[in-house]
C-alpha cells in the first residue's frame, strides 16, 4: 500500500464549497473522516485520496478539479521537498534528486527525464493501477510539481508545459488558470515539458518564502502541542531528518532560539535533544515499516542517516531486532 501526506490536498475543502459541494460528505464517501486532514503530515492511503479527488470531481461537476486544486496551492503543500533539492548545480540535479526521496511525500511514484532536441520531458508515472482511474490525481500531481520547478527557476510560467494522456474533457465549464498557461491533453505522456537549457539553470529558491514556510509551521506545531516543547520539537526534528543536517544549531535557529536556551527548556521537560532525534527516529521507522513497503536504504535516508548500516545497528539498539524481522512482525500481526 502506497500512502500520501494528507497535506496534498490542502485548501481541498475551501474548492469544494466555492463549486457547491460539502467537504466532509465527499470524504465520508471516500471512505475517509474529515479528522485525518487536520495534521497535514498525517499519512493516507494513496488509493483513497485518488479517490477523494474522482469523488469532489464527480460532486462539483468539475473535470478540471485536480488542476484548479493545485492552481490554488503552492509549493508549501509538499513540506520540505522543494527546500531539501533548491541547493542542486542544476535544475536536472534537482529533479532527480526530488525523485529520489519524493516518497517521503508519496510512494508508488516515478519521475524519469527525456532528452529531445528541442524540449526534455520530464515523465511522471505512479506505479500502481489504472491511469484512466486516476485522472484528478495525475492532474493535481503535474500541477504541484510545475509549481516547484516554476520556484526553483523563478521563471515565467510560460517556460513550461503540463502534458495529461487524457483527453479533453467535453464540458462547458471554462478553464482558467493563475499558474498553468499551458496543459496539453491527449498527449503521449504525463508530465511537464521543458527546454533542455532550462534544466542547465541553477535552483534558486527565496528566502523570505523559505521562512514564511517554517513560520507557518511553528505556528502550526504551537497550535497542535501548546504545553509541549519537548513535543513541538519532536515534529519539527521529524520534517528535517530528511535534509541530514538535524543538528541541535539548525533546530535551535529555526525556533528562532539560542541553543543554550532549547537545552534549558529540553532539561525543564526531563529530556535531551539527543533523546529527542532517537524517540523521534524509532517512532518514525516504526510507522514506515508497519504501514508501507519503503525499501530500507530509503528509509535509512528519510531518517538522515549516513548508510544503511547504521541505521539498522540503531534499530537493533531500540527494538532488540532488525528493521526487516520488526516488519516481519508488524505485517503478520
């Protein structure tokens, strides 16, 4: 089973009232409660939310519902992703390294890159059912990731172009967008085309949206864990693990505190920052194992360990067994 971040759909239940529909009742008939989207991080079944989607498209009467989602979004709704690839050589390096740790904000995705002569394309597949089944979902997908390469090239828009295999939808509803001046249905592939120079371009990435993101997320974290410090952190420490560079420094600046002072309030609390990385670490590995298919290197690396090997000596040092027999475990439970 594939999961997602229910941040994905963020701003899902302000469009589905703007076309006339009720939020909680399409999720409901997704099989879904309205409760799992309060913490955008909190992780879903990826064939449910394609079927979010197919199920607000159907209710709104609205073909064009995954694109005019994502028109309404930016690249805040895949977390750090955009920040974790901004400091590639190139907008290719960046691509392929987004590609490579995009599971850890959905699985069952692969993104390749093309070489023609006058335009590279750039393929996205997901790796599981039918594309004609999952029509909102290759929309809103295509649509959030030309929002991260449109912030990374810090270009006009008119630079790319959003390819769907599927047809045009026969509706009178008429399509504008703010973000995408340019979709292409009925194409050989799904994905976004662009000029092979483009991807020689260095990634660049502003600093003032940088800290309005985590700005936005201490807001968050004080919301959800008002009288916890030690468990404010915790979250916080859980988005920058990916980066490899969790250190108690960059933790401490992100809060906007000395790091003297995040020690003081962490020995308050009868806790350590180190306690803090490994409770946050074995909660994580745990969750992966038990829930997904992630191949273990790949969670060593979500996790911001160096190799493979020291991640499952630590897991041993938690559990008493390796991450393989722990999964083991947790399936046949």
């Amino acid at each position: 089973m594939y999961l997602v971040r229910s941040g994905a759909v963020e701003g899902i239940d302000t469009l589905v009232r703007k076309l006339g529909s009720n939020p909680n009742r399409i999720k409901e008939s997704a099989g879904l409660r309205p409760a799992q989207f309060r913490d955008p991080n909190s992780f879903l079944a990826l064939s449910k939310l394609s079927l979010l989607l197919e199920t607000a498209a159907r209710s709104c009467k609205s073909p064009y519902f995954g694109v005019l989602l994502a028109d309404h979004q930016d690249w805040h709704v895949l977390g750090e992703l955009p920040i974790n690839i901004c400091q590639e050589p190139t907008i290719e390096a960046a691509i392929h390294k987004f590609g490579k740790i995009l599971f850890l904000h959905a699985g069952g995705i692969e993104i390749t890159i093309a070489s023609c002569r006058k335009q590279s394309q750039i393929q996205f597949r997901y790796l599981f059912g039918n594309a004609d089944d999952m029509l909102q979902l290759y929309q809103i997908s295509l649509g959030q990731l030309c929002h991260i390469l449109l912030s990374l090239l810090g270009s006009d828009k008119g630079i790319l172009s959003l390819h769907l295999r599927q047809t045009k939808p026969k509706t009178e509803q008429s399509f504008t967008s703010k973000q995408f001046s340019n979709i292409q249905f009925s194409s050989a592939f799904n994905g976004i085309s662009i000029t092979p120079e483009a991807l020689k371009i260095k990634p660049r990435l502003d600093n003032e949206m940088i800290k309005q993101h985590f700005d936005d997320y201490l807001h968050h974290l004080q919301n959800n864990f008002p009288n916890s410090f030690s468990d404010q952190l915790k979250a916080l420490i859980g988005r920058m693990l990916p980066s490899s560079d969790c250190s108690l420094r960059n933790i401490a600046q992100a809060l906007d505190l000395h790091p003297r002072e995040l020690q003081r309030r962490l020995q308050a609390e009868g806790t350590s920052y180190i306690k803090l990385i490994h409770e946050t670490r074995e909660k994580i590995a745990k969750e992966y194992l038990e829930k997904s298919d992630i191949a273990i290197t790949d969670l060593a690396l979500n996790l911001g360990f160096a190799e493979t090997a020291s991640f499952s000596r630590s897991f041993r040092t938690w559990t008493g067994v390796s991450p393989k027999a722990w999964r083991k475990k947790a399936m046949a439970s």
